[in-house]
C-alpha cells in the first residue's frame, strides 16, 4: 500500500463552492473552521498551535500526530480540524488529514463532506484503494480522509493489519508532509490507546473548567509510552477578557485591529 504524490491524490471530491477560495473559507466558517484565514482573528489560535507542533515535530522526525482528549465533547476534532487548516497554509508542507475517531466521526461535518463510503470502509475491506476516499480542498495542501457511518467494530478495525499497513504506508510519505490522526476520547473505548502506539505522538485537548487533573493524568498514563506533544485548554472561559494574548473567538480589543483589512 502507499499513496501517490500530494498533487496526484486521485479522484479528490471537492468541496461544494470551491470556484473561489474566499467562498470556500466563508462555508466553512459556518461549521467553525477558521484555520484557513489567516487574515481571520479566529484562526491565530491554531497558527501559534501549528508553529508549536511543527517546531516540535521536525526536531523529533515526527510525522504522524494524534489529536485526542480525555472525554468526548471538549473540542478535540474542531481543534484538529483547525489545526489542519492551518497547517495547509505552510507553503512547504503538504498535510494530511486523517478521521479515526469511527465510532462518532465529525470530521466530514466540520469540512461539509458528504459521501457513504469512507477510512473505515478501507479498514473494513469494503474498498481497497485509499484514494476513493481523499478529498482535497481546492487551492489548499490539505487532503482529508474522512468516515463515515459503519456497523463494523471500532477496536478490530484499529487493531487490523491493514491498519498497520495503513500506518506503515503514512510513514513512507516524502519530506514536507505530515500526517493528523483524530482519534477517539481515551476514556470512550480503548482504540485510542491502540492506535497511540503506531503513530509518532498526540496532543492532548482539554477544557476548561471541566476535564479535571486526575483526566488528565489518568489518559497519558493509559497512553503511556506514547510521547505527549503538548496539551491544548479549550474554551478558556476567560480568554475573551483576561488572556494578554487575546487566544478567544470574539471581538478582542486589543488585537481585533491587527486583523482588520
């Protein structure tokens, strides 16, 4: 297994409106997908986060990232989602984009996918060609592989030799890619510990107010000896006001006319 050069991602479904990427950027802005803006105070969040994780990343020879976080519903796959964006700015890198969190993927939703057939189908044996899942997004180096709804069972699915022949196929990638993985809550099921082990590291996002420390500790243990690249608090309820760095969503003072046209 292995996949062809980013530009040779054959056939890439687009997404609806791609006859100009400003109309791209505002559909997506509607599922919270900011990433792509960098013109967007929304998106400087995830552009501080990429220059973190690439920094990081090229020091170690990482290539293949985990985004994960204790408990579901704290924001992991629109940090990923993001984070993606972002990094498919990066002139010199081409990012893909990977959706296994099977049991409740989000992924398609947040980029306005659609399709029947996706990852899981190929983990399934349903498809045995990688590329009739890609999408790419117009004008962007981003490619996505994204599920969707499947009976099959997460945990044989993740454990499955094609998915180390899927993993494998990841790391034969050229120089200038990198690979993002959403994976499940660790505290959902175990296949966020399986697939800890075959990738590089993960990223741990948390949320404020809500996953407490003994989460926190409890997941990197469970994922132990899966290297941690760092931890994101999500949904910093003071972030609006009191953050020197303005890391909210809303209008911030003090950078809001940084932004402007």
């Amino acid at each position: 297994m292995s996949f062809d050069p980013p530009q040779r991602v054959e056939p890439a479904a687009a997404l609806p409106g791609d006859a100009h990427r400003a109309s791209v950027f505002e559909t997506l802005r509607e599922t919270g997908i900011y990433g792509f803006d960098s013109k967007d105070i929304r998106a400087r969040p995830f552009t501080l986060l990429r220059a973190q994780i690439l920094r990081i990343a090229r020091a170690r020879g990482w290539r293949i990232i985990g985004v994960t976080s204790p408990t579901p519903k704290v924001g992991k796959s629109f940090v990923v989602s993001n984070l993606a964006a972002a990094m498919a700015r990066s002139p010199d890198l081409h990012t893909y984009l990977f959706d296994f969190d099977l049991r409740r993927s989000t992924i398609a939703r947040n980029f306005k996918l659609q399709g029947e057939v996706g990852l899981s189908h190929f983990l399934d044996g349903t498809i045995n060609d990688l590329s009739a899942v890609a999408r790419t997004i117009p004008n962007e180096q981003l490619t996505i592989f994204p599920s969707f709804p499947n009976a099959a069972a997460s945990d044989e699915l993740v454990a499955s030799n094609r998915m180390d022949s899927l993993i494998s196929a990841m790391r034969q990638l050229p120089e200038g890619t990198i690979c993002l993985c959403d994976l499940p809550p660790v505290f959902a099921n175990d296949d966020a510990v399986v697939i800890s082990q075959k990738i590089d590291a993960y990223l741990m996002i948390v949320e404020d107010g809500v996953t407490t420390r003994k989460q926190v500790r409890d997941s990197i243990r469970l994922l132990s000896p899966a290297p941690c690249i760092g931890t994101v608090l999500n949904r910093y309820s003071a972030g609006l006001t009191a953050d020197d760095y303005g890391y909210g969503y809303g209008q911030n003072k003090q950078y809001g006319g940084y932004y402007d046209d």
